[in-house]
C-alpha cells in the first residue's frame, strides 16, 4: 500500500486508537499477517507525526540484519540529531562507538554504560520535542537491538517518548517481541483484514473496475498486498474466470505456509483437497491429530474453524498447498479421502482425483454421483462431477461428453458457482464439432455470466443467433437477453422488438417459462417508454406459469408486477409480495434473485419510512451481490437511496459515486441513470446545489426521451436545484414535462404529490411563498394518507420555509416540528439533523436575508453585493450570466424598498459567522 494517511482505506478507527494511545503516552505493538497493512498504519502515524514537530525514528530491519548484532541501534542513533550524541558523557560515547562496530564490552562499568546509551539520548531529545520511535518488521530486528530498545522503554522515558511497533509472527516461543520495545501502558492491537467496501474502495483507486475489485475481497481474505497482487494480474476477459496466482502472491502464501509446523500442514493438506473439510474428515483420513493441528492453524491466521467446518484464509492458501504437494502426494492424499469418505459421491470424486487419465467406468461413476447430489439439490457438486467425467471421457464417448459439458454449464451457473460454469461452457465451444443447440446452450450460459456487462456480448449474441437458425426454442431465449441487453443499454426501441421476437418464438416452441419474462421484459419496456398498454402486456405474462427456477425468479412476472405496485406507491400491495418471493428467493445459489428481491424490500422500507428495515435490506443486498460475483452497480444505488434516508448524506454520496463508476464500466444505461439520481440527492441535500444539479441534467440527457416519472423521481429534484440557482425558467419545464407523461401514462394521480411538493419549492424560490405554503400542505396530507412518513415530513419541511419566505415564523416552526417529530420516530437520521437545522433557523434572533422574503438566489447575491462584490463578480462566482444578476438585483430592490447598493447594504444586517458556517451560500432546496 502507499504510504501516508491518503493510502489508508477502511483503517480510520484503528488509526484513532493508535494515535489515542500515543497521545495519552505508552506504546502500541501492532501484529498481524504479512501483507495485512501494517506498514501503511506505521507510515500514517510517521507522516502525522512529522506534521505536529516531533522527531521521527524509523527503524526498518531486514531478514538479512537479523543476525547482525546492535544494526538496529546503530540505525536508530545514526537518526538522532548531533548535539544529543555530543552532551553524551564520554564513558557512553565510548561505548557508543564500540557498538557501532557491531561489538558489545565486556562486563563491569563499559557494560553498564552500554546499556544507558540510548536512555540518555533518548532523554536529551524529548527535553526539545516529542519523540516517535516507529518500529516495522520487528521480527527482523536482531536481538541485541533489540534487548537494548527494551531496557531503555523499562526506565520509563516519560510521556514525551513514544513508541509504535510492528510485528508480522510470533517468535520460536509463541510471543510478540513487538509488546516489550515499548514503554508502559502498552495496546496490543491486531491488525484486522479489510472489510469488502474498503478493500473495493482500495483497489478501485488503483484502477481496477468495480466488479473485478469487490470479487478480489473473498479471494484475498481481505490482505491488502494479496489483493493487489491478484488485482494486478487480472487480465481482460470474463469476470467469472479466476485470474492466475501471480508470483508474488504466491510467495506471501508459501511463506505463511513454510512457518507452520510440518505436521500442521500435512494436516492442512487433506483439508485442502478434501470436498468439505472438516474436524471429522481429517480424523478419519488419519490426522488424529487434526483439533490440536488446526488450532496451531487458526493461531497463525491460516484458516478459520467454524464447529467442524474448516475455511482457509484466504482460500488461495488451499490451491497453494495443492499445487506445492506434487501429483504423487496428492493422489495419496485422494485415496486416504476415499477411503475415509461416507459419502458415496465423495468416495468417487476422490477416487477420480487420483489420476486424470481418461476412463470411461470412472467417468460414467461420476455422472451417476452427479445425478445423485443433483437429486438432492447440491447443484455445485453435481457441476464439479459432470465436468470431472468430462475431463475423464474417453474418445468413445465423445457424444456424451458433450452432454455432460453443457449440463455442467447449466447447473452450475444456476447453482453460484461461475467459474465452473464458465470452464465447461468454453469446453463446448472449443471444439467445432459440438452440436449446434449445445453451442448455444453454452453461449447463452456466459451471457448470463456476464451480468450486467452485456455490452461487450455483441459477438457472443450473433454467433448465438446464427447458430440457432431456424429452431425457434432456441432463437427465443437468445432474443430474450438481446432484450435485457437494450433496455441496460437504454435503448428501448430495440428491446421491445427483441421481446416480442422472443415471446413469439416461445410461444411457438411451447416455452412458456421465456414466453412470461420476455412479456415482462415487453410490459417495462412499454411502461419506461410512457405507453399505457404496459399493463395489458403485464396481464398476459401474469396469466402464464411463472418460471420455477429460484434463479429466474426476478425476471417473472410477479417480481415485476411486485416492483410497478412500489412505484405506484402500493407498498403495502408490494412489500407483502416480495416477502412471499423472498423464501424463493433465498433458494437462488446463483444469488442474483435474491439480491434484487432484497433490494425491492429496501426501496420498499424506504418509503414506508421503515429506515433499519431499508439500511438492513441493503446492506444484505450489497454482501451478497459481493459472494456471487455479481455486478455492484444495482446494489449500491440501493444502498445510497437506503443511506440516504437513516444512515448519512456522505456514505449515500459514496456509494453512488462508485455505483456510477461501475456502470458506467458495465455499460449499464439503466443504472447509470439510477445511481445518478441518488448522487443528485444527496450533493443537494449536502449543499452542493450545483454539482447536484450536474448530476441530475446527466441523468435527463441519458433518458432519450419522455418516462414515466414515477420510476425514477428525478423530475421534483432536478427542478428545485434549478430553482435555488435562479433557472426557474428551465425548472417550471422540466416540471411540465413530468406531469405531462404522467397524464399520458395515466399516473398522474400518482405523481401528483411528488410534483406538487417540487411545484412547492420552484414557487418559494420564485418569491411566490403563498402558493409554496399551499401546494406543499397538499402534498403532506396526500403522502398522510398514502402512510408514506418520509415524504409527508419532507412536504412539511418545504412548508415551513415557505411559511418562513413569508416572515409567518409561528407557522414555519410548527410545520418543521411536524417534520421533525415524524423524521425521529422514522429514524431517519439525515432527514433529522437537517430539520434540526432549518428549526435553528427559524428560531434564530439574528435577521437573515430570507427574513425579508427574499428567495435562497436573490438572498446569496444581496449578501455579495453587501459585502462589496460587483454585478460581474458576483456573476462568476454564482456561475450566473450578468443579466441574471442585475435582473435579480432589481427584484431584490423592489422586495426591500431600496434603489441604490448602499441602501441594500444599510438594510441587510452584517452576516452570523455562526450562520455562515452553518448555512453555506449554496444551500439546499429543502429548508431554504
């Protein structure tokens, strides 16, 4: 990792603890694996440090210093500054000098003085200044050194003598020698590895897309290093096939290995080739041993150890081992799990590991223990076993082989097991003589590996279709992803031919599973598109059998019609069917279902004003799209639509931001637009009127066109942000136009609450606060009725700065208390804290801008213009042209009875610093 606090991800309470400890005196010993991010911790608490005056020693040994007597101390002093070495008295300095020729005296006095050397300096420095000893790699650090370093901490140096050491193992006899280099108190700290967000956040910065970084974390065990080093030799291709293990990795992992015991990791051996490790099966394999070798083990930090279960961390440990044995010992190994198998699948999958010659009594053995584990539900298993008979068919049965391939593809994509999936599926097509529906079979298995990246399918979808020709169960679940693919690319003209292509071919080959999502597919597309047929398209597909598989379970009907009952804020209607399509849904091995479902619950909850409801749903969302390799981008936008109601405007900002990112990566028009929606909200609701309203205009440019506004609510947004910059020209329009699709879609009953509230906020910009007070009361008892707390309180706030606008403060404080009281009781935390704000406000004594009824706009330039800025520059710094300046200014004149700058200047009262710190220029459109 790079050095300095900047590098450090997901480290911030650590780092508070480190630097709490060194601020009360004592010393911190910190410990974990090679590669955690220990030296990334020592160089932030150097750099801060350095920054505050004090005198940083940095030691760094080498394994090759290990041996080489008092190199650390000759190191440490050679960094003191002079005049400590020359107020040394001369028997030190002499004793000084003996040990930087890596020699000790003899005993008596000389020994002595030795041992008082680095006290002494130590003591002279922190009579001027501070002073931080920094120790990495103290296993390195020779043991000299090392016995001097500690003598010197046990004279108790004082407060003003710190100390901060590293420590990557434990020494022969189990200890930390990192704990005894420091003075007292000291906190033994492990360095933890990172959680999947700040490990996303780490490798993104490096370059590496999203999706490839949020899959590197259950790869990497969360190691920083091992990350990096898989991150750097991922090469371009498909997300689910595993990149190789680069060198330095691998060493990272050998060494980890080469420090355990001999026995311990033979014992880690069988659990690594066993199917599922654990306590049991190693006992039986004969490592009687087991319990007390995976102890040793687990203390080393090389698995972890669940009741029985064993888990390698991180797993590439496993492959390590693997590969390092040699193909004799693991055969031998594969006949020790044989035989120590119950279970009849197991005994044959190891009996086949023990050559990979071809086999056809072997081979077919194996398809019969896939049968079986597919009959009992464990897809993955049965995956693993028809490609092993794959790998293990002779030429003559080269017709099978095919057929084991596909169904290997098949149900291991289905069972959430994609690099299995991929392996067999590129099997079939490597050769040209797979048969044609085979070929597309595989095919259509890596377009669903793709996720949403389904842009760069392209060839993948002709090849598909040419293959398919004329066979129309086949031509129809090709079209059905060439919809799915338009309508992320946000091109819905070509998504609605492709879903009518696929349902017709469905319904001709009798498909009725495809015939009911690619209607669904056809119902949204007509829905986004503004066409009021949408739910007659909706009905027939309702009228079909669902599909059965848990995994399709988001593309059917019912999910659909569960998520257009959200948008049409039924969410009593809605919530209560996707908790029926939850238990499916937790059935789906791929995951991708149950994510989505997950995600619909927490926009549910949202609304309803069920905040830890929202963020819980979330953020089960966000991990488990992370377990399945899925694409992130849906996930975080439902996340920062979650954050952004109970948890903080800036987690919200960040998981928006990366959601862009990522599918903008992935091609994904459709969340794309989503997250940026969610960016908007939250820089507006931030203060950052102007970058929200970037964001917002994106997202109108990417639409292409008039939507339903009800699917995504961009349009009230957009609007006040436009407003509280003085372009209510273009705000009034863009409210227009919303309410014009809504008519047409037949939704504007629907819509009209979410408008009205937006109508509300132009008007109070607009200085038309009679109409604001109105329209916004009428929103706040239409979402009363609706049972929708968030937004009738978000209505109430908008109330209460129009009651402000009209200097109405009794008023504007009832309808914010209103709000607030409903925010509390939702825990709406962001929503809360900046009522509390807008209460401040109004309760304040000192008169403001706005208290003349000015709107936010004219206030900021009446402020400038006081404060002495001319029309042009006001002009730049408001991003305004002039004549929008003076044209306000005259309006602002009129409001206040004034006709000159230095009358304005009289009758507007200096400005709260307060106030000021508080209540930025740009502030929001919520409690202007």
């Amino acid at each position: 990792m790079q050095s300095g606090a900047t590098a450090l991800f997901g480290r911030a309470s650590l780092l508070a603890a480190v630097e709490a400890r060194l601020a009360a005196g004592g010393g911190v010993a910190l410990h974990g694996p090679e590669g955690i991010g220990k030296t990334a911790l020592l160089d932030a608490v150097a750099a801060t440090a350095a920054v505050r005056g004090e005198l940083v020693v940095r030691l760094r040994p080498a394994p090759a210093e290990r041996r080489l007597p008092y190199a650390g101390v000759a190191d440490l002093v050679a960094q003191l500054p002079d005049d400590a070495l020359a107020a040394l008295p001369p028997a030190h300095r002499a004793a000084l000098a003996v040990l930087r020729h890596g020699t000790a005296p003899r005993a008596g006095a000389p020994a002595l003085a030795r041992r008082l050397v680095l006290p002494g300096l130590l003591a002279h420095c922190a009579r001027s200044r501070c002073v931080l000893l920094v120790v990495d790699d103290v296993q390195w650090l020779d043991a000299e050194s090392a016995e001097l370093i500690g003598f010197a901490m046990r004279r108790r140096p004082g407060p003003r003598v710190r100390v901060v050491a590293a420590q990557r193992f434990p020494d022969e006899a189990g200890r930390y020698r990192a704990a005894r280099l420091c003075p007292a108190p000291v906190a033994d700290l492990l360095v933890p590895p990172l959680d999947a967000d700040a490990l996303t956040a780490l490798l993104e910065a490096r370059g590496l897309p999203c999706r490839t970084a949020s899959r590197l974390h259950g790869a990497s065990g969360g190691n920083p290093f091992l990350a990096l080093e898989l991150g750097a030799a991922v090469a371009p291709g498909p997300a689910w096939r595993p990149a190789a293990l680069p060198e330095p990795a691998r060493a990272l992992l050998r060494r980890r290995i080469d420090a355990l015991p001999p026995a311990v990791a033979g014992t880690l051996l069988v659990a690594a080739l066993a199917t599922e490790p654990t306590l049991t099966v190693l006992v039986r394999a004969g490592h009687e041993d087991a319990d007390r070798d995976l102890r040793a083990a687990a203390a080393a930090g090389v698995v972890e150890v669940d009741g029985e279960a064993v888990r390698f961390t991180p797993p590439a440990l496993a492959a390590v081992l693997s590969e390092d044995a040699g193909a004799a010992r693991r055969a031998g190994v594969h006949d020790a799990l044989a035989n120590a198998a119950l279970d009849e699948t197991d005994g044959v999958r190891h009996r086949a590991l023990r050559s990979g010659r071809p086999d056809a009594d072997v081979a077919r053995d194996l398809v019969a223990a896939a049968e079986r584990a597919l009959g009992r539900g464990d897809g993955r298993t049965a995956a693993e076993l028809y490609l092993l008979a794959a790998d293990r068919c002779p030429r003559s049965l080269a017709t099978e082989r095919f057929d084991w391939l596909v169904t290997a593809a098949v149900t291991a994509a289905t069972a959430g097991a994609p690099a299995l999936a991929g392996r067999a599926a590129e099997a079939v097509l490597a050769t040209t003589d797979a048969p044609a529906r085979h070929r597309v079979t595989a095919r259509l298995v890596l377009i669903d590996l793709a996720g949403q990246a389904l842009a760069d399918m392209g060839e993948m979808f002709a090849a598909a279709l040419n293959e398919a020709g004329d066979d129309v169960a086949l031509v129809a679940p090709v079209r059905l992803r060439q919809t799915w693919a338009a309508m992320l690319a946000g091109d819905p003209g070509t998504a609605a031919t492709c879903a009518v292509e696929s349902a017709a071919a469905a319904l001709r080959a009798g498909d009725l599973g495809t015939e009911a999502m690619a209607l669904s597919a056809l119902a949204q597309v007509q829905r986004i598109r503004g066409e009021s047929r949408w739910t007659q398209t909706l009905a027939r597909a309702l009228a079909l059998p669902a599909p059965q598989a848990p995994g399709w379970l988001h593309m059917g009907p019912r999910y659909l019609a569960a998520r257009f009952a959200m948008m049409d804020d039924r969410l009593d209607e809605a919530r209560a069917e996707l908790l029926t399509l939850l238990a499916v849904a937790e059935r789906d091995r791929a995951g991708e279902a149950l994510v989505e479902v997950l995600r619909s619950l927490s926009e549910v909850a949202t609304r309803a004003g069920r905040c830890r409801d929202a963020l819980r749903y979330a953020h089960r969302a966000v991990a488990a799209a992370q377990q399945a390799g899925l694409s992130p981008g849906p996930t975080w936008y439902t996340a920062a639509v979650a954050e952004l109601t109970g948890g903080s405007l800036a987690t919200a900002a960040g998981y928006a931001r990366r959601g862009v990112r990522a599918s903008e990566q992935e091609g994904d028009s459709l969340y794309l637009r989503r997250n940026l929606h969610a960016l908007g909200q939250a820089e507006l609701r931030a203060g950052e009127t102007r970058a929200g309203v970037a964001a917002l205009r994106r997202l109108r440019d990417l639409q292409g066109g008039t939507t339903d506004p009800m699917i995504v609510r961009w349009h009230g947004d957009l609007a006040g942000g436009l407003a509280a910059l003085g372009e209510h020209a273009e705000a009034a329009e863009t409210l227009a136009e919303a309410r014009s699709a809504a008519r047409r879609l037949g939704v504007a009953q629907g819509v009209n609450g979410y408008l009205d509230r937006a109508t509300a906020v132009v008007l109070s910009e607009s200085g038309h606060a009679d109409s604001a007070v109105q329209l916004s009361a009428a929103a706040a008892r239409y979402f009363a009725e609706l049972h929708q707390p968030i937004e009738q309180a978000h209505a109430l706030l908008v109330q209460g700065g129009a009651e402000r606008r009209r200097r109405r403060y009794a008023a504007a404080r009832v309808a914010i208390d209103a709000a607030l009281a409903i925010f509390i009781a939702a825990d709406a935390r962001p929503w809360t804290e900046q009522t509390e704000r807008a209460l401040a406000r109004t309760e304040g004594t000192s008169a403001q801008p706005a208290d003349f009824g000015l709107t936010s706009t004219e206030a900021r330039i009446a402020g400038l213009v006081r404060d002495g800025a001319s029309n042009r520059e006001i002009a730049s710094r408001l991003y305004l042209s002039v004549k929008t300046v003076e044209a306000t200014l005259t309006r602002v004149y009129r409001k206040l009875g004034v006709r000159s700058r230095t009358q304005l200047s009289s009758r507007l009262p200096a400005p709260d610093p307060a106030v000021t710190r508080v209540f930025p220029d740009s502030v929001t459109v919520i409690d202007a």
